[in-house]
C-alpha cells in the first residue's frame, strides 16, 4: 500500500478509537483500496467503520469533526466514510442504514449526514447496500474480524433491484451536449462494467478490471476499451455512447 495513505489510515483508525472508544468493533478500506486498484491522485480512500451499537448525536457530531479533512488532512481526492452499527453490517438489509456518512477532501464537495433520512432521495439511495456487498467480499480489515464476517451479502433479489436503481439514478442525469467526448462518461460506463460482470459472474471487480474482462469477452468492447483507455489520458466515450451502454446493461439486469 502507497506509505501515505497507510500512514493516514493509521491515524484514521487511532482518531476513531480515540473518540469511540471500546464501542469501535471494526474499521475496514473499501472500494478501490479493498478492490486492490488505489490510484495516487485519482482514487478516493473509502472506509467504513463498525460501531458496537447506535451512537448518540455528540459522538456522531465528534466523530466528524475529528476526521474531517481539516483535522485530518486526507492525501488522496478524499474521504468518504461511513459508519455502521455492527448489526446492521451483519443483517443484509438493502436500506442505507448508516450511523455516519463523511465525505470530506481537498478536491471532494464536503457532506456530513448523521440520519439516513436527511439524505436527499435524489442523490440515490441504492450506494450503502451495493459498498457493503463489496466490503463482504473485499473488504480490507484495518481492526475487527475479517469482512466477510462482519458484513453480510445481500440477497440476490435485493442486489438485483439496487443494481438497477444505480444504473438508472445514472442514466438520468443530464446528458452532456454534442456528440463530443464527455469528461466522467469512462467512470459510468466502467462502473456499468462491474454492475454486468457482479450479475453474470457474482463477482465484485475494481472498474478497470470488470471493463477488461468484458473486452476480453468481446462483449461491446469498442466504448468500453475507449472508457479503459480514459483512465489513461484518452479521450473518453461520449454521452450518448455512454447512455446506450448504460441502458444495455440495466436492460440485461433487468432481464
């Protein structure tokens, strides 16, 4: 792991058990640090905490002043944290269910949430259930037990559903003018590549890795080889290419 973001994941860990004490039962890396694909510069550092039980709104309030990027400074694009009451983690609800939800960083808009009903419905509620899938298969334990166990897999119907959901909170943002490369249509076709693979194969993928294996399968592969080719300064596909995908796949999990 890159030394600056172990350093800071260290000091992360040590900052919330500072202020939560025993009632700290796990902290896990998530997303492209759990998927072995962190890159410097680009990627975020995504990490979700298990608390022992419901914390109070102090703490909650505590919590985030202590971790936020002011206090402690984040070397990547950000933070985005979130935190579960273990039983939660454990009991396979589709639903946000978090105690804290931190998204804080130099280059990341500032959210703090303390009740998963002051998120606005709009920003999708589809993220929670679909991250603690992947923590259940991929989940790089920081403290606590291995996530597997601490996290538990959604059922295949609910997985299915929130899939969906994502595809189509997606397809309707705006889409961009023109038939010209659009900046960010790499990341929503790539990240329609690991909803497609986590559906065919049951098997949760960084971005790239998902696009490189329906390449490999020859499955709509020119948009999919441009989006890979993005991530290395090309030119990414355009909003409409990136659309059709998207639809493509929500279509075909939609089944």
């Amino acid at each position: 792991m890159d030394s600056d973001l172990q350093r800071y994941l260290d000091d992360l860990v040590n900052t919330a058990r500072d202020v939560l004490g025993a009632d700290l039962f796990g902290a896990y890396a998530a997303g492209s640090v759990g998927l072995g694909a962190y890159q410097p510069g680009r990627s975020d550092v995504d990490v979700a905490l298990l608390s022992a039980g419901p914390l109070t709104r102090t703490v909650k309030q505590t919590l985030v002043a202590r971790l936020r990027h002011d206090t402690l400074p984040c070397p990547a694009r950000g933070l985005e944290l979130v935190v579960y009451d273990r039983a939660v983690a454990a009991s396979g609800t589709p639903d946000p269910g978090f105690e804290v939800e931190l998204n804080t960083g130099a280059a990341m808009p500032f959210r703090r949430t303390l009740d998963p009903a002051d998120r606005p419905v709009t920003d999708g509620r589809f993220w929670y259930g679909l991250d603690r899938s992947i923590l259940h298969q991929s989940g790089l334990p920081l403290l606590g037990p291995p996530a597997g166990e601490a996290f538990a897999d959604l059922a295949p119907a609910d997985l299915r559903r929130l899939l969906i959901e994502a595809l189509s909170w997606w397809l309707a943002l705006p889409t961009p003018p023109a038939d010209q490369p659009a900046p960010g249509t790499e990341d929503a076709v790539l990240g329609a590549c690991r909803s497609l693979v986590r559906h065919r194969d049951g098997v949760w993928l960084a971005k790239v890795a998902a696009g490189q294996r329906l390449i490999d399968a020859d499955d709509r592969a020119e948009v999919i080889r441009q989006a890979v080719a993005a991530r290395h300064g090309g030119p990414p596909p355009t909003g409409a290419q990136a659309r059709a995908f998207q639809q493509r796949v929500r279509d075909e999990i939609a089944g």
